[in-house]
C-alpha cells in the first residue's frame, strides 16, 4: 500500500461536484500522507458547500497542530479509532501506539471542536472483543464529557484463528439459533444425532429416528420463517453463548448510557439475520478507490487477505471494477459488472446464501474456500460478508 499521490486525487477530485461525502481514509493512517491537508481543502473548495469531508484516524498524528490546521482548511467530522480508555489495554490492542498521547489528542480536538466557528463531527470508533467489551459503558461516559457526537462500535474481523477465540459473537442467524437452542439445550446426543443424520438426509438416506422425527420438526420451523440450521457450527459455538449473552446486557448499559448523554451510539449485532442482510456501501452508493487509483466495492474488497469465519479459514481476492488513473469516475460506476454488482446487493437476503446458517458451510464446502462465486453462481460472493449482517461496521 502507497499513498495516493496529488496527480491521481487531482483528476478524481473533478468529480466531487455532484457527490454529499468524502471519506479520506482506507486500511492506513490517513495523517501520514504528505498531502492530506491539501486533499482536505482541494476537497472543500470542489464539493457543493453541503458537502462532508470526514476521516478516520488512529490519533498518533492527530497533534494540536495538525488538528488547528484541519479545522482551517474546513474538515468536517474527524473519527479517532479508541477500542478502550484503559492506557494498557489501549497500548496492547494498538500495539507500537501510545496511548496517552491518542486520549491527549482526543482531548485537544475536543476543546478546539468548541472554539471553531464550523461545525464538527467528533467521533470515536470501537472495535470489540474479548478483552474491552466491558470496557464499553466507561467508553461512553467519558466520551460524554469529551462532548463526542458519535461512537462507532464493531466486532473484530478475524482473520485467522488466533483472532478468531477473541470474538463475542455468532455467525448463526437468531432466528434458527433460538430454534436450536430451545429444541436441542441440554440434549448433547440429540444434536449430535440431528447432527449426524442431516447429513445422511443430504445423500437420500432417512434412518427414522426419534432424531430424525426432531430433526423433521426442526428444520420445518426453520424453513416456515425463511431459514436454515446449521447443526455442526451450533455443536462448535453453543458453549460460547454465554458471553454473547453478556455482550447483549453490555450493550443495553451502553445504549441507556448513550441516551442518558446523548451520543449517538451505533452498535453492530449481537446475532445475525439472515432474512436482513444489506450492503453498506451500497446502500450509501459509495465508491471506494485504492491509493493507487484502483475502484473496488468495498473495504473487504480493496485487497487481497485471509479470513477465518465459520470455523473455516477463506481467502477474499480484491475485487476491481475500474481504474481511475486511467478511466474517469462516471465510466467506471456505469460499467455493467459493476450495476450487476451493486443491483443483486440491493435484494441481498433473496439473492445471495448465508453461510453462516448453512451446515456446509463448517462442512468442507468448495464455495467457502475464497470470495471467488457462492453457491448461488453470484461472482464475487459476499455469502460471508460480516459487514453485511452488521456484526461488522464500517464508518461509511
């Protein structure tokens, strides 16, 4: 990864006329191009005057400084990435980070957000997992105080196993999982044995069992409201509930805290849905664009990395719809592949399978070894998407 150099956001800069946002960020510190105050007031002078110009930041660079000038030159909402207030888990989480300097930072943005005569967002995001969650409603009490507007909360995207015994939550839909839990709880043999003769019912065989009679039952009320069961991945995650359950009491505090100061809070799920699924980019009509220039759907997409989801490890391929060093913006969004794209997200939940509630899924299936098709013929899939489900968010 490079930072994008003057040329390349000069021409793209053209086509902020029509545009209400402009997120200046990507998977880097945005701070540490040599640029990014002149892209900040180019984007100013080129917007319409509603316009937002916003970004994300880690705070190490965010000096009192650097944060007069952004106010000069007219940035409109400033989000700085804190997972915790507590200094040693901040400086753990964020490793090589000094996290003292990050909450000064904060402070400082803060006072000056009062002094400006603009309006500024002020905002934190938050990712959680095993190690802050409860960290959250204190998060929010003090953000409180630093006069914050919003707090951005998502889970922790695992990309390998290690990240993935960290995370607080279920791939499996709430809906089948209540079915399974209120069915199965308590009966390891049963689930085993529903387990065990799924699996034998996908290749024509009924063994007509007790456990096939409840099985039968099953996944008829599953399917009554729209859903699968995905027995194996329930057998791997039903001792993890606990903490799921907790992280929903944590987030009630948090949420009663929020209204009592009044931050917007924005929490991801605590259980998917698969009859909900959205994509957020697409439903914001948003671009995103590599420092090199090249267009691709979303952040997930930008390049390729590994992900471990459903107890399995993938790999998700970028995915590149044009090049704007080459090509101009409305030529690339108007390119076929990419409405084809951007129209199948906008019926997500009747279009594309969720692997979560899909017992092949923890299977072996073929279609989960990357986000090349999914088992619908869509190319890419996004049948994995955490994003998509809310268990992930993204400041968009």
């Amino acid at each position: 990864m490079t930072d994008m150099g003057m040329g390349l956001y000069r021409k793209i800069s053209k086509s902020f006329g029509g545009l209400k946002k402009v997120n200046l960020y990507g998977l880097g510190e945005p701070l540490v191009n040599p640029n990014f105050l002149e892209m900040v007031k180019m984007a100013r002078e080129r917007l319409p005057k509603e316009g937002i110009i916003s970004f994300t930041t880690n705070g190490s660079l965010l000096t009192p400084n650097v944060t007069d000038k952004l106010l000069e030159v007219g940035i409109d909402s400033v989000f700085i990435s804190i997972d915790t207030l507590d200094p040693k888990k901040l400086g753990y989480i964020r490793e090589g980070s000094e996290p003292m300097k990050i909450i000064e930072n904060l402070k400082y943005l803060a006072n000056a957000k009062k002094r400006s005569k603009r309006e500024l967002e002020l905002g934190i995001e938050s990712v959680l997992m095993r190690g802050n969650y409860l960290d959250l409603p204190e998060l929010v009490e003090r953000a409180a105080q630093y006069e914050v507007d919003q707090i951005l909360v998502s889970n922790v995207i695992p990309y390998n196993e290690m990240i993935a015994k960290s995370f607080i939550y279920t791939t499996i839909s709430g809906v089948p999982l209540d079915i399974l839990r209120t069915t199965l709880a308590g009966n390891e043999q049963l689930v085993l044995r529903s387990t065990y003769e799924f699996l034998y019912r996908v290749y024509g065989k009924d063994l007509g069992s007790t456990a096939t009679a409840t099985l039968s039952s099953i996944l008829k009320k599953a399917g009554e409201k729209g859903y699968w069961l995905n027995f194996p991945l329930f057998m791997k995650t039903k001792e993890e509930m606990g903490i799921v359950e907790k992280v929903a009491e944590v987030f009630h505090r948090s949420l009663k805290l929020a209204r009592q100061y009044g931050v917007k809070l924005r929490l991801p799920a605590v259980y998917p849905d698969a009859r909900k699924r959205h994509c957020p980019y697409v439903d914001k009509n948003a671009m995103v664009v590599r420092s090199d220039g090249k267009v691709v759907p979303c952040l997930e997409f930008a390049y390729t990395h590994p992900l471990y989801v459903n107890e399995h490890l993938k790999t998700v391929y970028e995915v590149i719809f044009g090049d704007l060093s080459k090509e101009e913006v409305d030529e690339v969004w108007e390119k076929e592949e990419y409405v084809r794209f951007r129209d199948v997200r906008r019926r997500f939940s009747d279009e594309i399978p969720w692997c979560g509630d899909c017992v092949y899924s923890t299977q072996g299936c073929f279609f989960v070894d990357t986000n090349e098709m999914d088992c619908y013929m869509n190319r890419p899939s996004c049948s994995e998407c955490l994003y998509s489900v809310d268990l992930a968010q993204c400041n968009v």
